[in-house]
C-alpha cells in the first residue's frame, strides 16, 4: 500500500478536500441570492419598455397606465393578498371567486334601487349591506377552512367544491342576472373617487395590501403562519395550534375575496357573479410568480402583487398588438409556466 500524502500548504489542503469549490459555489449562490429581489421589478420594466417602444403614444399615455392597468389590476391585488395568507400555511383557495361573488349578491339585493323582478325598491343601508357581504365572506372563509384542517378535507379538492357550491348560491340569490341601480348612498363614490390623484379603488387594495403584509411579516400570528406552512408538523411539536391557524388563514382568505367582490361591483355599480371567475386563477398564478421571485419559493405579499401587476401589464400590452384573445391567453398562460421554471429547476438541482 503506497503511504498517504499529506499536503503540507494550507491551501492544498483546501483544494484537496473540496473547500475552495464549496466557498466559491457559496459565494456564487450568495450573488444570486442577492441579485434574486432584482428580477420581478427588472422583469416589469422590460415588458413596460418593450411595449413602450412599440406603442409610445398609446401605452405610455397616463389614461393606460394609470386607468387601464393600475386601477383595473386593484381588484385581483385584493384577491392575491388574500390567497397569499392561505399558501402561506401551506393550501391553496380555488374559491375565491364564488366567494366574492356569493358576498357580492347579498350586499346588491339590498342597496339596488330595483328588485329582480324590475319593480323599483327603496335601497337599504349601504353599510348595513357591506358588513353582511364581508360577514358572508368569512362564513365562506370559516366553511372551507374547517373542511380542510378539522375534516381532513384536500384543500384542492375542499375549496374547488365549495366553489361550485358558492357560484351557484350567488346565481340562484340573483337569478342568474346582473343586479343593476347600486348607485345610491355613495357606495360607488367610494370606488369612482379619488384622492391626491389618484383613484381610491388603488388606495383601498394598497391599504388591504399593506394590512396583509403586516400580518404576515411583523405579527406573530404571521410567524405562526409560516411555520405552518413551513413544516405543519414541526409546528405542532413546537405547540402551535395548526388546525386554528389554518382556519384563521381561510378565513381571513373569505373576507379578502368578498372585499374585492364588493369594490368591483361599487366601480361598476353592477353585481355580476361571472366577473369574479377569473380571480382563482389569476390570484394563485401572482402568487407563483411572486414565489420564484422573493423569498426562495415562499408566498409572500411584495411579491404576490408584482406577479398580478406583471400580468396585467402583459395582458395590456398584448391587446394593443391585435393578437386573437385566444393565442393572448396562450401567451400569458407560457409567461407563467416561464416564470415558475428557475426556481422548479434550482430545486431539482439541489436534490441531485
């Protein structure tokens, strides 16, 4: 047997036993990890620059910008806010659209001028009416989180039923028509107005926004949220009630979908249960996208809402390209799967 060799510089040492390699892919990761932060806002503005070039006096105009995209792009940011609080303990709410629209229904039978039948009808209380869509937004919430962590119920499964059941309850409340004459007592000048410029609808999902990061970054209920999510079980051995704090997610899940349902119909002055259908997937898509963007895959609320405005800032450059609505959907469903890519195959790399 040849005797050992024993390297006797330091750095030989190192090289031999893999250190230099190991400190040098750590500070490569640790570069990326930094530059990571960078890429959703440098991503926003390529897209923002790109159709800027090919359209400047109609896509950089403020009435687009402004209107088009930050105004209309509030009600999925209220929704995205919400689906974030439940994908931080680890589930996923498919009902959030028949949510809002269930919430919605209750509060325009109340304050429209006219009834189903087209007689007219003296509106009731406008907050009356408000606080009863948010309270049905969180019995919503408080239903679907006690299938899933007292009953045992997939959230998958659990949520996309009950958003059936939720959807159909909003159309048979309305019978199947959009409820018109929500004009009185300023509940659409709370949506159609502004304040220092700009319009109030962007003031209230950055308040919700902002009151949704708080929870989840500064509370320790935000904490216990995403050591739920983190490891359910670790955080039940550390004494953390998981079934509640899931229910709570759910729940706090309901009255933010019912929110963006009531602000909707205010800008409207219109209660359509169809125009809530979209948010499922628009919100879980944000939420993804601002996954691979911040936090190392986690959700988090910074990021949730640069994934739906990056959406809608797509969705609006491609209407100015005259491309079928079909292949524009097709393109932002690839942008998606696009934006999720690095961090599924980062992942991949580290179990090899």
């Amino acid at each position: 047997m040849s005797p050992t060799v024993v390297p006797s510089d330091p750095a030989d040492v190192d090289e031999l036993l893999g250190a230099k390699p190991i400190a040098e892919y750590g500070r490569r990761r640790g570069r990326l990890g930094r530059a990571k932060p960078l890429v959703g806002p440098m991503a926003l503005l390529a897209i923002v620059a790109f159709f800027g070039v090919l359209y400047p006096t109609t896509f950089l105009t403020p009435t687009n910008l402004l209107t088009n995209v930050l105004e209309t792009v509030s009600f999925a940011a209220i929704v995205a806010a919400a689906q974030t609080i439940v994908m931080v303990v680890g589930d996923f709410d498919l009902s959030v659209g028949g949510v809002a629209a269930l919430a919605t229904s209750f509060t325009a039978a109340i304050i429209t001028t006219t009834t189903l039948s087209g007689a007219p009808q003296e509106p009731g209380s406008v907050l009356f009416a408000v606080l009863l869509g948010l309270f049905v937004g969180l019995v919503c919430g408080v239903v679907s989180g006690v299938l899933v962590s007292y009953l045992g119920v997939l959230a998958f499964i659990a949520t996309l039923g009950m958003a059936q059941v939720y959807t159909s309850l909003a159309r048979f409340r309305v019978d199947g028509k959009p409820v018109y004459g929500l004009v009185e007592q300023g509940f659409v000048a709370v949506a159609r107005g502004e304040t220092l410029g700009l319009s109030n609808k962007v003031w209230i999902a950055a308040l919700i926004a902002g009151a949704v990061w708080f929870l989840l970054d500064q509370t320790t209920l935000g904490r216990k949220m995403y050591a739920v999510g983190g490891n359910a079980e670790a955080a039940r051995y550390s004494g953390i009630n998981t079934k509640a704090i899931r229910l709570i997610a759910f729940a706090l899940g309901g009255v933010g979908a019912a929110a963006a349902g009531l602000l909707q119909a205010a800008n409207t002055a219109t209660a359509n249960t169809a125009a809530t259908q979209p948010w499922m997937l628009q919100s879980i898509a944000g939420v993804f996208i601002g996954m691979a963007m911040f936090r190392n895959g986690r959700p988090n609320l910074p990021g949730s809402i640069l994934g739906v405005v990056l959406l809608r800032v797509l969705d609006n450059g491609l209407n100015f390209t005259g491309i079928n609505d079909y292949l524009q959907s097709a393109i932002s469903g690839l942008a998606i799967v696009i934006a999720v890519l690095p961090p599924a195959i980062a992942r991949l790399r580290a179990q090899r």
